[in-house]
C-alpha cells in the first residue's frame, strides 16, 4: 500500500529518489517533487519575493524526510510537497509578519488557490514559515498548465461585466452591501463568468422589485434572478440581477469568459447594475476587489471573450459600448480610488477634477523620486497606482523622523510637509 502524506501525495522514501526535483529558491537539491509541484510552488516564490519579502535561500528549505511534530503521521515535505520560508525570521507559533505581508500573502493564495499557508492555522499550530500543496495531483496539473504564458488558452478572471462601480462591499446604511456592484450606464449589459467552474443554482422568473423574502432566491436576502457558479477550489461567485441564458442549465460547467445573461431589473433594485459576490470554500463573504487586485483585473472593465464567441455585426440599443477613452479614464479614476483614496467620482470623464488630481499626482512622485529610498525612480505620469503607493511607503519607513513613526502608505500631514507638497485636493 503506497504511503501518503496528509495532502494525499505518496512519501517519497529518502534525499536523492528520482521523484525530486530543485526549487532554486529553497536550500539544497532534490528539495521539492519534481513536475508539477516544482512549477507551481517557482511561480509561488518568484511572486512572494517580489510582493511579500526577499527568500533567503539559505533559511529556507523543502523536501525532508519526517514524520509531524509530536506525531506519528507523516509531514507534507516528506513527499516534497510543502516548502519552509525564511524559517528564522518566522518561527512556529509566533505572528511575525506585517498586516501589509499577511494581506499580500491572502492575495497571492487567491491567485494560487492550490496552496496553503500556515499562517493560516489556529494559534496551537501556527507556522507562518510554512506552505503546501493542498489539493491532489490532478487539481495541480490542471493549475500548473494556466502557469505558463504561451499556453494559457484564457486569463484566470476577467471583469464579469463592463461599466462603472456603482457600489462597494461593506457597511452602508442599511445593512451590510456583501458584493460590488457595477452599474452600465442604464441600460443591461452581458454578464460573464469571471471564474472558470460548475453552475450550482440559477433562479429565474423573479419581478421587479419583488423582495427576498418571497419565492426562490440565490441565497438569503438576495431579492434578483441570477446564477451561483462553483469553482473547482470549492470557491463560488454570485451574479445577481441577471435574466439567466435559456441554454445554462444547472451542472453545466463554464470558462472564464463566457456568457450567462444579462443583466435585469429584478428583485430590490434602483436601476440595471450586476450585483458581484464571492464566496470562500466555508461559504463566507470576502470583498470581492481582493480578487480583482490578485488577478489584476480591473472591475468594470471590458469582459474577455474565448475566442470562437459570435460577434454581433452592429452595436444593439440594449447593449451599449463604451468608447477606449472612457473605458480607460475610468480604469485611471478606478485606481485613484483604490490606492490614492482620490474620492473622484466614477464616471469616466476626464474633467476638472481628474485634472487636478493628476497635477497634484504628478507633484507627489517629483517630490518621492528626491528620496533615495525610493526605488526604483517612478514615472512621473499623475497616476496614482501601486508603484506610488509603494514609494510613499518605502519614503515613510526609511525615514521615520520626518514622515513619523509609523508607515501607512497614507500621504497625510507628516508625508505633506516631509515632501514639501500642496496638501491633497478635494476630488470628491
């Protein structure tokens, strides 16, 4: 009978089998399974070292040989599946990393939902060094084969709808808004699936304005039409608001991309908009623009389409498209918002406020390209995207005398008179 690790993958007997292969970013060779395993957990590191932290090779290691701590049960390194990260600088049962790093360790397991993280764990087994395979050979080899450029047939999301975010996730009054919200401009737009995956529910026939507590609905509280997708991670999205195609059946299964329906005026509503909900594997809500920010999709943006999809000949009335320069604009406004806290309203029109806003941007990154700690030098282009967000902290943290004690990536008081900068306009 073959032996197996607690992630289902069969132990491999000692330094040197066959089975191993070298991950360059981790102590030694034969350090973690050769194949698939190998690939994905290289893209893993490559991606941590560049968002997360610098990987001390020497301080960390993969395949070994052992049983768990105080157990008889085999480890997950000893079938080369599981790798230990900068060990010293992240001991077991300690909470070593920033908020910052844990946030950008969340987002890199969204793009790689094959992994785990100790960190993850409850506090009796904590071990934030740590990260596995966590799904069987076959869920891997599916995964590995979108890791590489030229044979990826389609991105792993795509925007499920194109317009403007009309409404974000959180508290708002009245409740609890547990999805985003993008609006088209008044009129119904064709609604995609932004993940690959199985049709779990659909619900037709709903009203106008007809509540949740009536009749068959997606979940609880959710009043519209719609679909439920299942993704093969155990993950789910939730598209609301939608007069689900006549084809879709339950079971069906979907690629990113293609089409679900379009979006209606049923349920609580005041106007055409997709409402957008992802669920975790446990069924709980998270924000949807975490996964959008992994994947580098940008909500609202022009959805992608497989190829083979039939092109209408000419624009329909009840589909309405949105000219490159709006559609860019508004991706421009989109960032300010997420990384700049601009307060500029979503519209895609590059007006006065727009304008002020990018001549104040442009001043900001003059002003942090002065700061060696910056690095590297930023383009002076008034947009407010990552790389400034970055720089403002790289300023802050190495030069905690003028900019204060704490870095925050906020360009508040301390950062306005550290730069010699106007203080930020008022876009809203």
């Amino acid at each position: 009978m073959t032996v197996t690790t607690p992630n289902g993958w069969a132990v491999v007997p000692d330094y040197g089998d066959p089975a191993l292969g070298t991950l360059g970013a981790v102590a030694g060779r034969g350090n973690v399974r050769a194949g698939d395993v190998a690939a994905v957990l290289a893209a893993f590191c490559e991606d941590f070292a560049r968002e997360v932290e610098p990987i001390v090779t020497a301080d960390s290691w993969g395949y070994a040989p052992r049983r768990q701590h105080g157990s008889t049960r085999w480890s997950n390194h000893a079938s080369g599946t599981a790798i230990d990260i900068n060990a010293s600088r992240h001991p077991e049962f300690r909470s070593t990393y920033t908020a910052a790093q844990r946030a950008a360790i969340r987002a890199l397991l969204v793009r790689y939902p094959v992994l785990r993280w100790g960190g993850d764990w409850p506090p009796s087994e904590l071990d934030e060094m740590h990260v596995e395979i966590r799904v069987a050979p076959t869920a891997l080899t599916a995964f590995a084969a979108t890791l590489g450029g030229t044979t990826m047939a389609a991105p792993r999301m795509t925007s499920p709808a194109q317009g403007h975010v009309s409404s974000r996730y959180g508290s708002r009054s009245g409740g609890f808004h547990a999805g985003l919200d993008i609006a088209g401009g008044g009129l119904p737009r064709v609604v995609r699936a932004a993940f690959a995956g199985t049709v779990e529910r659909i619900v037709r026939g709903r009203r106008p304005g007809q509540p949740a507590s009536t009749g068959p609905v997606l979940a609880p509280g959710r009043s519209g039409n719609g679909i439920v997708v299942r993704n093969p991670d155990g993950e789910r999205q939730l598209y609301g608001h939608v007069t689900v195609d006549a084809g879709l059946r339950v079971g069906d299964t979907v690629d990113v991309g293609d089409r679900s329906g379009v979006t209606d005026l049923s349920g609580i509503t005041t106007g055409y908009h997709l409402h957008f909900e992802v669920w975790n594997a446990h069924g709980r809500t998270r924000d949807p623009e975490i996964d959008f920010r992994a994947f580098g999709v940008t909500p609202g943006s022009a959805p992608y389409v497989p190829p083979g999809t039939p092109t209408p000949s000419a624009p329909t009335t009840s589909l309405p498209t949105t000219s490159a320069d709006e559609a860019q604009h508004l991706a421009w406004q989109q960032r300010q918002n997420r990384w700049g806290r601009a307060g500029l309203v979503e519209d895609g029109i590059d007006g006065p406020k727009s304008q002020r806003w990018r001549a104040w941007v442009r001043q900001l990154q003059t002003a942090l390209n002065r700061w060696k700690a910056v690095r590297p030098q930023l383009l002076v282009d008034g947009d407010y995207a990552s790389a400034t967000d970055r720089a403002v902290y790289q300023a802050q943290k190495a030069n905690p005398t003028h900019f204060g004690p704490r870095p925050d990536r906020v360009v508040g008081p301390y950062t306005i008179v550290a730069l010699g900068i106007p203080a930020k306009p008022d876009v809203g």
